[in-house]
C-alpha cells in the first residue's frame, strides 16, 4: 500500500508541477489575478520545493531493497551524483537565477533570441541532464524499491516534459530552434 500511495503522490506531484508550468495556466493567472501574477514564479518555486521535501522523505524512508547496497556501489553511485550536481551548477550558470526563482522580474523581450552557447553548445536540457545523472546515482546509494520508483517515475517525467517543453520552443523560435535540435543532443552529447 506504501508503494501505490507514493506512485500517486509521485504522479500528483509532478502533474500539478506541468500544471502550474502551462502556458494556459499562468495567462490565465495573468488576467485574474494581475496584481498577484508578478509573484507567480517565486509561488510556483514555493510550492515545487515545499510537495518536493516531504515526497523526497518519505521515498527515504523505505527500506525494501531492490538490491543489496554493496560497498562498491558507493563510487559509481557518488560519481553520478557529483557529475549531476556539477551539470546543475552550470546549468544555473547559463541563465538569470533570480529571475529563474522568481526573486527578479524576468525581462521579457519581444525579439527574444534561442541561446545555444554555453552548456546549450552541447545539450538542449541541462538541468534535465542533471536530473538524469542526480536520480541514478540516488538509487545507486540507496537501491530501495521507492528510489527505484521515484527514479523511473522522474524519468518518465523528464522525458514528457522535455517533449511538451521542445513543442514551445519552435512555436516560439521556429526553424531556429528545429535546426538546433538536429544539431545538438537532448541530454547528453553524441548520445542522446
């Protein structure tokens, strides 16, 4: 029962999240509530961080291994997460993270321009990469069955979202961006 309970608060989870991320939504937020909506995006961090803490402890709390934790394990499994952690920081290194957090206004600009230097040079999703390397190297550490849920789950996840996400761009930059997806891999370079 722990593990259906979890899978559902998972999926609730990273559903409200693309909710709360549509376009539709936030216009929507836009015209009802216009003296609010310059909060939006801290609200929106605020509510992903506080659902994200408890789901993240108590998918901890499990201790029904998949697997044995072997001590060799640990390297791998450390290797993952600091490459994850490391592909993060220069994610955040890329863009404006206040603006990202909702703690400065985001400058919108009509003549908005595709940016493919930087880490775009090599992967169209950064922090989906950061993910992709943060959420294995978690199981690898603790092989539980609900780190092996969570991690399917945000697998599935990002894949989706990177999808819906890539729809947006070539509405927004057209031919730019389909050029620039044939270029540059997804998540990982020369892989995929």
């Amino acid at each position: 029962m722990f593990f259906l309970k979890i899978s559902i608060a998972w999926v609730l989870y990273f559903a409200l999240h693309s909710l709360l991320a549509a376009d539709g939504v936030k216009e929507y937020c836009r015209t009802q509530f216009p003296v609010l909506f310059p909060h939006y995006r801290i609200v929106y961090n605020l509510i992903a961080i506080f659902g994200l803490m408890p789901l993240v402890w108590f998918s901890l709390q499990d201790t029904t291994y998949v697997f044995s934790p072997d001590t060799w394990m640990r390297i791998p499994a450390i290797l993952l997460m600091s490459a994850g952690v490391i592909m993060l920081l220069v994610a955040f290194a890329s863009f404006n993270v206040k603006e990202f957090l909702g703690l400065e206004k985001p400058e919108y600009a009509p003549d908005a321009k595709l940016v493919t230097s930087g880490v775009y040079r090599y992967v169209r999703h950064p922090l989906y990469t950061a993910m992709l390397l943060l959420f294995p190297g978690v199981l690898l550490y603790r092989p539980t069955c609900s780190v092996l849920l969570l991690t399917v789950l945000a697998i599935i996840y990002i894949e989706i979202g990177s999808r819906l996400e890539e729809k947006k761009l070539i509405q927004v930059f057209g031919e730019d961006y389909i050029r620039y997806q044939q270029q540059v891999k997804r998540y990982f370079p020369f892989i995929y």
